[in-house]
C-alpha cells in the first residue's frame, strides 16, 4: 500500500491560462479524456475547471462559452496536497470537502493530480471503483455524441 501522495498521484498538469475560453478548456479535456483542467497563471494555481463547473456553471446559465473565461468559472482557491504528504491525508481532506479530486502542489506549483480513482486504486485494488478506474474508456462509436 502506498504511503505517499507522490506514489499515487498522476504527474504531470494539464492547465489552462486564465483567459482561456471555456470552448478551449473543453476541447483540452476531450483531447486528454480527462473531466478537469487546472486554471494556472505563471505556475501558480488559481483554481480547477470540471467538466460539471462548464455545464452547471455556464452552459445552464446560457453564457456563450467561446466568450467566458476558465477563470470566471472555476472553483478558485482550490484545496490541495504535497506530493509528500501522506495517502491517509488526501482521502481525509476528499472526504471533509467531499471533492473527487485534489491537485498536489510542490513549491506553490502544480506538479499532478490525484483522483478518487487513483486512491481507490491504491488503497483497495479490488473495489469496483478501482475496477472502474483502471479499465480503458470506451470509445467506440455512439459512446460520445458527436
């Protein structure tokens, strides 16, 4: 069992600037099959962008999301981990902010993320949602509107 955030985490960001129109934070998720991107300035993190934040937060509303900024819709002030801090830390943190996913920070700069998956993955390999999280995703034709 993994004991730090670094052996579980995904390295590595996927970012956005702040002016970054919603169409383009989108189109990013899609490319990497992700449902966040991390809104950041001059490596600082400003705030997470999710796939629901666009939907609920924007498209509901009717907002034009070629013209509207990630950073006007994102969840500024994110909570976050070290990549050296411990596993039991990051689940309790999801679980007293019931969030899905933490980005880990080292210095005051983004360097990964970690997912409800990846500690399913670690911490009980054989739950179905460390099942879920390990199987590939499903492209195949009529999985995605198009």
């Amino acid at each position: 069992m993994a004991q730090f955030v670094r052996e579980v985490m995904t390295p590595g960001v996927v970012a956005v600037r702040p002016d970054a129109s919603l169409v383009e934070a989108a189109q990013l998720m899609r490319a990497q099959d992700i449902g966040d991107v991390l809104v950041a300035g001059d490596r600082s993190l400003l705030g997470v962008l999710t796939d629901r934040d666009i939907a609920l937060r924007a498209v509901a509303d009717g907002v034009d999301p070629l013209t509207v900024s990630a950073q006007a819709v994102c969840t500024p002030n994110p909570v976050v981990i070290g990549p050296d801090d411990a596993v039991s830390a990051a689940v309790e943190l999801m679980r007293e902010h019931a969030i899905r996913r933490l980005p880990v920070v080292e210095d005051g700069h983004p360097v990964g993320m970690v997912s409800l998956g990846d500690l399913a993955v670690s911490e009980d390999p054989g739950s179905a949602l460390a099942e879920i999280s390990r199987a590939a995703p499903d492209d195949s034709p009529g999985s995605m509107i198009r």
